[in-house]
C-alpha cells in the first residue's frame, strides 16, 4: 500500500528520544515553566514552599501551579482531567517531569492556596508592566455573568417561596378532597389508594415546612434570597439564561493590548456598586496617580462616581434617560442651570428656585409657583400638585462635567466595548470559562485569577512571542 507509514509499535531504538525532543523551542508550556522559574513561592505565600524536615514529602507547589496554569489554558480546569493529563499529555509529562498527583492533590492545592494565586496572578501582572505591554491611560471596566455551581431549584427568593407554599396549600386541599370522597370512583383507572394519598399530603406538609424554614432565614438575614448549594452565590439576571444563579465577574482592561489589569468577583446582581472598587484597585495594583475610566450605562452611580472623582479618577459613565423621555415629556436636561444665581430654567422661560432640602439624599429641591399656569405644562408634569419639582444633588458638579466630557469625546464609549468586552469573549469562547467549578466568594476568585494568568499570558505569546517572553523572563 503506497502511504505514509509510521513506525512499528514494537522497534526498539538504540537512543530513544528524550521528553525534551517533543517540545519545540517556542512551545506555551516554556513559557510557563518559565514563568514559575521566577517566582518567589516563599514570598508570594504558597504552601508547602518550605519544605519540612521530616514527614511525608509534598508536593513542590511550583509543579503545581504549572498544572493549573496549563488547564487553564487549555480549558481542562478540573482536577479529575487534570489528573489524566498527567497519565496521556506530553506537555504536561514535560512540564511535570512525570509526576502524576492524584486528583485529590491537585484539588486541595487549589484550596489551600487562594491568596498566593492571587499574589502569583498580580506578579504576572507587573512582568506585563515592566514589558512596557501597559498603557496605563485608559482603563475600561466592565462585568459578566458566570455561572454558579448551583442549580435554580435550590435558589429561592421571598416571592418564589411565597408561590410555592400557595401551589402546596392547594395541593394538600385537593388531596384532602379526594380521601373525603371516599370510593365514589372505584372504577377509575390508576386511582391512587387512601394511603398513597396521606403519604402524599405528609411529604407535602414536610416540604411545606421546609420552605417556612427558609422564609424565616431570609427574614432573620435581611437577605432577599437563599442559596442551598453554593450560599455566596446568587439568582441574578442573565442576557442569555433569563434568570440563572452566578456571580458576577468583574475586570478592568487596559487600553493598550486589551490586557486584564484588575479583576474580582462579587454577589452582587449589578454594576452599580463597582466603580470605586475596581478603579481603587487599578490604583493600588500600578501605583497610579491619575488615569481615564470607562464603563457602561449599568457602573452610573453618583456616588461611585464622586469616589472616583476624589481619588484622582476621570470617569466617562453614560446617564441613564429619565423615564419622561418614553412619555415625551421634559426631561431634567431641558431644564438649564444657572451655578451663579442658584437656579433652572424650564423651556418655558420660568425660573425655579432651591425650595428646600431633602437630607437624606442629599438634595436639593427646586421649584416654581408659574406650573399651574403654564400653557405646555401637560408636556412637563401629571404630579398632583400640579408643579414640576427638579432635584439637585449637592455634588451634581461633578456627574455635569463628566456628562459633558463624554458628549467631546464620544468615541470612548466605542473604545469601551473594545477593550472590556474582548477578555470575556476570550474567556468564554475559546477558553471555555463560562462556569465556575469551585464553591464560595474566595474560591471562584481564586479559579477567576488563574483565568486571568492564562488570558494575559496567550495576549502577550501572541503580542511578543514565545522566545522573545522566556528571554524577557530569564
């Protein structure tokens, strides 16, 4: 048969090829060899870094750390599969030097270790930094949903369980029913007996209870939801999904190579409440006086965007519309402020005047005694008073220059989607990370960290090569 042929299982040869010979020179896993070559473990915190005199040996967590840091390039993160690696790859035999850990080993390496990966995730950060691979002018912020290890059954919220002791209740009197009328239907074909139906309403009732319990809990927490398996985690809103339990997974990109400088995990269903944390950590992490922010409609919080004022941040938020655009009628921004006199102008040429403060919101109020004579007053209020009332935040200043930044610079609402929506597209696509498989705030930070060692370490391979990036670690 005229093929190719290959060699015969059984030849032996003289001088078999060393591990070595089956990694080219400008192979991924050089480079993360390398990498862990120049790590600190001692420093960065890793457990089992200093090696005890007597006892069984461990593990050298560098070994470790290489595994992880594979799987995660190559969207094998479990440790079961990892655990196999060690028996089939290549790769993974060379970059192991045939060690083979069992799964259980890799797991709790993983655990045991959340602050040092972390700290291992932010130096990769900073051999990025001295690559000069970092623009450190324009940073853009953005969140995503990934899923929890958690099915939706076992997330219940206050109405969810409000319908479901409805759907009981209704249940029990049907079944209850059906016993008070006894043997009225005995030809009824596949009629459940008297005793089925009193298992049947006590496994409900049992349910029943189960339920009130967990109604207590959210009551006694505050909390507007539980969560049975993985508690940190939450039912939020999904593009895709409609509703799914998972965290929401937070980065802040620079602008430069698309690099992950920051990233973190929270709770929390939206964006609201992660501005100041995300633009804080940038900060911390680059030593960083100033720089630009950008993020979608969903970070526009006034008082996240104060904080960032303060903290020598330039924000570029979008605001969100006022409802009265929909019914088309006058928004606040037809109504021009005056800094000097202390008050707004309506399109109807009156002017309101501050009439009071509300403390709570820090607010002021503005007002005028012409709305109920006003000739387009139905185009501007329904209230009951019959007047339109503008409130102004007492640090309004700085969300109108922000607003008027963003309308001369328009193209960094562009340049956002850009730069914050290229990691989790990577991520998600062709890494594979859509789910977390770790349970717990601090765990699935820990597994988001390695993500983000793998996301930046592909970027630059493909940015700087693969020999050019041992040389540069060397």
């Amino acid at each position: 048969m005229r093929y190719v042929n290959g060699q015969d299982r059984e030849q032996t040869t003289l001088f078999p090829a060393t591990l070595d010979e089956y990694i080219t020179d400008d192979n991924t896993v050089r480079v993360i060899d390398a990498f862990v070559e120049t790590l600190d473990l001692v420093e960065l915190g890793f457990a089992y870094s200093q090696p005890k005199d007597t006892g069984r040996k461990a593990y050298n967590p560098a070994d470790m750390l290489r595994l992880y840091l594979y799987g995660y390039l190559y969207r094998v993160r479990s440790s079961r599969r990892l655990e196999a690696e060690t028996h089939k790859n290549v790769e993974v035999m060379w970059l192991l030097r045939m060690l083979r850990p069992d799964f259980k080993t890799i797991a709790d390496f993983r655990k045991d270790n959340k602050k040092a990966i972390r700290n291992a995730c932010r130096e990769f950060t900073l051999l990025c930094r001295k690559l000069d691979l970092f623009g450190l002018e324009l940073f853009g912020i953005d969140g995503s949903k990934f899923s929890a290890v958690n099915h939706n059954h076992k997330a219940f919220t206050k109405e969810k369980l409000t319908k479901l002791l409805e759907k009981i209740d209704e249940k029990i009197d049907n079944f209850l029913q059906t016993l008070e009328k006894g043997d009225d239907n005995e030809n009824e074909i596949d009629k459940p007996t008297a005793d089925q139906l009193e298992q049947k309403i006590k496994d409900l009732k049992k349910r029943k209870q189960t339920y009130e319990s967990y109604q207590e809990q959210l009551e006694k927490s505050n909390e507007s939801q539980i969560v049975l398996t993985d508690p940190d985690s939450r039912l939020m809103r999904t593009s895709h999904n409609g509703r799914d339990v998972c965290y929401n997974v937070q980065i802040a990109v620079d602008n430069k190579f698309k690099l992950i400088a920051v990233a973190d995990v929270t709770n929390d269903a939206n964006d609201m409440h992660q501005l100041s944390n995300m633009t804080d950590n940038v900060k911390k992490t680059f030593d960083l006086e100033n720089f630009k922010a950008v993020a979608d409609i969903g970070y526009f919080e006034k008082s996240e965007i104060k904080k960032c004022h303060n903290n020598g941040v330039d924000c570029y938020v979008p605001e969100p519309k006022s409802p009265n655009h929909k019914l088309d009628k006058f928004t606040n921004k037809d109504f021009q402020y005056d800094a000097k006199g202390d008050y707004y102008t309506c399109p109807a040429g009156q002017n309101l005047k501050p009439g009071g403060i509300r403390k709570d919101r820090m607010e002021v109020y503005y007002k005028t005694s012409a709305c109920k004579a006003c000739p387009i007053k139905i185009k501007c209020t329904n209230a009951k008073s019959g007047r339109r009332i503008i409130y102004r935040w007492e640090h309004q200043k700085v969300i109108e220059d922000m607003q008027h930044k963003l309308k001369q610079n328009p193209q960094y609402m562009d340049e956002r989607r850009n730069i914050a929506e290229h990691p989790f597209g990577t991520m998600k696509r062709a890494f594979g990370f859509t789910h977390f498989l770790c349970k717990g705030l601090d765990m699935v930070n820990t597994e988001m960290n390695l993500s983000v060692i793998a996301y930046n370490m592909r970027r630059v391979i493909n940015i700087v090569g693969v020999k050019e990036l041992i040389s540069a670690l060397a």
